[in-house]
C-alpha cells in the first residue's frame, strides 16, 4: 500500500503501523523509504490530520513558488482537508504519522513546521517497531503528542544554554540553505567564539562548518531536482553559479545532478 507516495523510478518501501484504529485515541504511522526521491501530499478532503518527520534528511515544503526547509528535529504538520506537498530526498526515511486528535499545542494551525522533543522523535521509531504492542504504542501516542511545539519562523539564532551551538545554527539554515551568513557571525549572534562554535560542530556533526553547510544544501538540492531545473536549484541552494553547484554535486555524488533529475 502506498497512499500519498509516488517515485520517479523505484517503487516506494511502506511499512505500516496501526494502533487503536478507529478510535479517537488512536495512531497510524506510514514508514517510507526508497532509492529515488519521494512525494507526499494531500489534495483531497481527507480524515484523518498528518505529521511528516524524516530522521536522517531534509524535507522540503512546497507552497506555491516558495519552498521551506525542515530538518531532522523540525516536522510538518497538516491538519485534516489542508492540502500539501512534502518532498524527501533518495534513500531517506520518512514517517508519516497520521492521527484522529490534534496536539495540544497545534490547535490553532492548519499547518505549517513544528519542533519536536528528542523524546518525541525516539517514541515515534519506537512504535515502528514490529515488537512493539498496542498498549506500549498507545501510551508513547500520548508522550508524542505533547512533544509536537509550533515553530514561530523566528530566523535568528538564540543563546545556546549549555553548549548546542551547532544545533541552534543547524536548525536555522535548516529552513535556508542558501543562507551565506559565516561561522564568524554566527559566532557573534550566539556570544561565544569562533572557535568554540567550530568545535561545536565537529564534536556534533563529526564535521567542521563549512564542510557541514555544504553538505546540508546538496542535501536539500537533492530533494528539489526531481521538480526544478538544475540552474533553480542551485540558486535556491546557495551557489553562485550553476557550475560550482554542478562541480560540488558530482564531487559528493560522483554524478550530475542532471542525472538525477530522471
């Protein structure tokens, strides 16, 4: 079964996790993966409201011309009969978690990014777990709902408490990848240096921050190629020019981004 999924090439991997079906209290979560990039979306009036979360990847919101960015600790959520489009790159994991309540904190948005608690984020793989049973499921329904925050869209970055540089900075070119801002101001917003907020990133990343930049916006290119021209992406991604994006592409792919669009 595959609702909501279409591919380019390969067919889509659905695992399905249904707890307490029919019942207002009740969860049913679509796990997702495949080898070619992945197009979710609603149109219809459909029942039931929905929250999009990949672990490992970005997602990509389409709204019209425009197009927002989540990250791996970011989630989209529609409620029910809100029409939307979430595009996820190859190979990435996406949970589609679908419910007959509204969060508490969500009640007053239709959709739109939502943060989610570590611990949140853990339940939700938890119950897409073959061994899990209907009661632990359950149980760990009520703990994701009350992890599911709205964003405010507020772009700049606020003092980490206890070190999490990096993840404040992540978060925020989460929703811009194309964001040119360097380490140094980032340094300066969040009142630490340079130094520690390099440190920062590679003890969180395994990675300085410009290599992990770089990354993260080929990431995000990855997801729009299969819907916009390679010269768009490159733009919507933060590269001058249409040849440095090709050149970055191909040296962490080792091929064209043309090829990808299929």
């Amino acid at each position: 079964m595959r609702p909501g999924g279409h591919f380019r090439d390969d067919p889509v991997h659905c695992e399905e996790f249904g707890y307490g079906l029919g019942d207002p209290d009740g969860i049913f979560v679509l796990k997702y993966r495949s080898a070619s990039a992945l197009l979710l979306g609603e149109t219809r009036q459909d029942f039931l409201h929905q929250l999009y979360w990949s672990p490992d990847g970005v997602l990509a919101v389409l709204n019209g011309s425009s197009t927002e960015f989540l990250g791996p600790r970011e989630g989209y959520w529609a409620a029910r009969a809100t029409a939307h489009e979430v595009r996820a790159g190859d190979r990435q994991t996406v949970y589609r978690v679908c419910l007959r309540e509204i969060p508490p904190a969500l009640h007053d948005r239709r959709c739109g990014p939502v943060a989610l608690t570590a611990e949140a984020s853990d339940l939700i793989r938890r119950i897409t777990r073959r061994d899990c049973d209907e009661a632990t499921a359950l149980a760990a329904r009520r703990r994701i709902m009350t992890g599911l925050t709205p964003l405010t869209g507020d772009d700049a970055p606020r003092p980490a408490v206890g070190g999490g540089y990096a993840l404040t900075v992540a978060r925020a070119l989460s929703h811009d990848p194309a964001d040119p801002t360097p380490l140094s101001e980032w340094a300066r917003r969040l009142r630490v240096s340079a130094k520690t907020l390099q440190r920062d990133f590679v003890r969180e990343f395994g990675m300085p921050y410009t290599r992990w930049r770089t990354r993260h916006r080929l990431s995000a290119a990855r997801v729009l190629l299969h819907a916009h021209p390679v010269t768009e992406v490159a733009h919507r991604v933060g590269y001058a020019s249409p040849s440095a994006f090709i050149a970055a592409y191909a040296g962490r792919y080792g091929r064209t981004p043309g090829r990808d669009r299929g």
